[in-house]
C-alpha cells in the first residue's frame, strides 16, 4: 500500500478505532474453524439410538483417553455435578462436514474434575481448540464415578445453555455430523461405531458410522507462503512456505507482512504499535502494515475450512509466542498473534 494512503489510514484508526467487522459487512466465512472429534483414540463403544441406555437418544458412548479436548474454541455455558455433565458451546459458528456453518454446543457426560469446567464457566473462561479440559471419570448420579471409564457424547446444532430434563436426551443432531476427524489429534481409530451383536437401533438410525466420517484435510494440502519488511535493511526478504522457516530476522522489526495461499484465500490485518489495527488485506493485492512503523500484532483467516495457525517472535524477550487460530481483536488469547508495545520480528504459519 502506498505510504500515504497508509497513513490515512492509521490517523483514522487513532481517531474513530476499528472494529472486526464494520456493521453492515457480511462476515467472510474464513473466520470459522471446523469442529474436530474430541478424543485422541476413536473407539465408539455405543451409538445412537441403540438399545439399553441409547434407546431414545442420538448420543454416543466412547473410550480412547484420559482427557477430551476441545472440538472448537469455546467456553463451558453450563454443569452439574450430577453424572458429570458439562455444556461446552463455540464463540464463533464452526464449520460442520456437511458445510453447515452454524454454532455447536457439546454436552460431555461422565467426567470428573468437575471444579475445572465449573472455575472455566465463572470466570467466562475461553478454551482454545484442541486444549484438554475434560477429564473422563465415568462419573454417574451423584458424582461417585460409578460406570467404567467411559463418557458421552450429545451435540446440538446452534446455542444452547440449558439441559434436558433428562442428560441421555441432549442434542439435535448426530456425532458424525457434527465432527471432522483431525489425524493429528485423534490418531488411533478402533471402531468408528457399530451397533453391537444382539442390540437393535431404533428411529431408522445408521447401524454403522464406518463411512460417515470426514476426515480434515483429506484434500490435497494447502501450503501458505508469506514475507516481512525488514525496517533495518529497508526490504522484503525471502518468501517462507509453511514452517520451513521463519519469515523475518530476530532482532530486525517487522513493519510489513504478504502472504497468499496455494489454494484459496487468506486474509490478514497487523497492528501498529502505539497505534491501532490497519486494514484488512486479501491475499498479495496489498500487504498489511506501513513501512516505517513495527508491528506488535498479527491476525489470520483463510476460506479454506483448515484451521490456519500463526504464531509471532518478540524482539524485546527473544521469545515465540504461542500458535493461535482464531481472528478477533477481543480475544487476546487465541484471537491474534503478539502482544501490544513489544515489536514482532518474526512470524510462522501453517494450515492442518
């Protein structure tokens, strides 16, 4: 971007501020994650509607670990002690396999450490994705962890923050239509789900979810390719796919970022430090920042349906920041990269 129409730009922010979306924009789709199976070992040990316990329920039962992690980035909108239930709902619409795009909320049943969802939930606690948070007890009525080391599984399409009156009855829609399977983080498949031998399902449901999964990335991989401006040698350095390198030199500030996509799109926004965040750019029509002034923040989204994930280096503590995967100037844990009044010198991105 020309020097001067940066700068514009940059006394308009100091002036009015912006906002992640300006009213009235349509929301680009890119913001959203998928929503991901959450347990590192697949082993479905009942299915929906299936007899005894299931009869009259979309639920799953399923082993596969200690802990689940989160299918999205979310927070906990609701527990009880009673069976071990906790309601963990998405801050943002997720992406479902079918293309839906629409919020999830997640009962998980039978779990244990209790007092951690409920701190998580008083304290409005946002869970980034993939972060373990629910601990699998088999906790029955009560609390007393009374059934083998199991939990279960209701998801319902949309916001909700109430129970049913019964816990087993939770959720609007099934499992495999709700979650991708991410290879990266459930890495085991035992059973993907089938009736067992002597059980019937009921309501016309599938008697087996072999075939109904989707699994993330299963499309060819989609690379990102990005530079920075070093404010030291006043030039664009080299260009760096995905994580083979870091664009930038530690201890040169970064003051301007390109990027684009193999495939897709990306959009990115960086903020100025002392100042505020720029416009957003598109691809390499543009790139973000202005030349002559470093950055202290960096944030990411793509229209690909991957999670894209960005992290940035401090010059000031010679430190990588986490990855992050979200895209919102609120949220200064998983909504961008950096950390305001202390200059960024390097970034890495990647998509899964």
């Amino acid at each position: 971007m020309k020097k001067k129409l940066m700068s514009f730009f940059f006394m308009l922010a100091l002036l009015l501020g912006f906002s992640l979306m300006k009213s009235g924009n349509v929301t680009i789709a890119s913001a959203y994650e998928s929503a991901w199976y959450p347990i590192p070992s697949m082993n479905i040990t009942q299915i929906a509607y299936e007899s005894y316990s299931h009869s009259n329920s979309n639920h799953i039962d399923a082993v596969g670990g200690t802990y689940a992690f989160a299918p999205f980035t979310g927070k906990v909108v609701n527990v009880s002690l009673s069976y071990g239930v906790c309601l963990f709902q998405s801050t943002d619409k997720v992406y479902y396999p079918d293309g839906t795009l629409d919020y999830m909320t997640v009962q998980f049943m039978h779990g244990s450490n209790y007092s951690t969802w409920k701190s998580y939930m008083d304290n409005g606690t946002v869970i980034a994705q993939g972060t373990d948070f629910y601990k699998i007890g088999g906790t029955g009525s009560g609390g007393a962890q009374v059934y083998a080391n199991h939990f279960d599984i209701g998801v319902y399409k949309g916001k909700t923050s109430s129970f049913t009156t019964y816990f087993s009855k939770f959720g609007n829609t099934y499992s495999f239509n709700a979650f991708y399977i991410n290879p990266n983080k459930t890495t085991s498949i035992v059973n993907k789900g089938k009736v067992a031998p002597g059980n019937t399902v009921y309501n016309n449901a599938p008697t087996d979810y072999s075939g109904l999964w989707s699994t993330l990335g299963s499309q060819s991989h989609i690379s990102v390719t990005y530079q920075t401006y070093d404010d030291v040698n006043n030039a664009w350095l080299s260009n760096v796919t995905d994580t083979q390198d870091y664009a930038g030199i530690f201890g040169h500030d970064v003051t301007g970022v390109y990027a684009n996509l193999s495939s897709g799109n990306i959009y990115y926004k960086v903020h100025v430090k002392g100042g505020s965040w720029l416009p957003e750019v598109a691809n390499r029509s543009d790139y973000a920042g202005i030349l002559t002034s470093p950055i202290d923040g960096l944030m990411v989204k793509t229209d690909t349906r991957r999670t894209i994930h960005y992290r940035v280096h401090l010059r000031t503590t010679n430190t990588w920041l986490p990855y992050v995967t979200g895209y919102n100037t609120a949220d200064s844990n998983n909504g961008y990269a950096g950390s305001f009044g202390n200059e960024i010198d390097a970034i890495q991105m990647y998509l899964d």
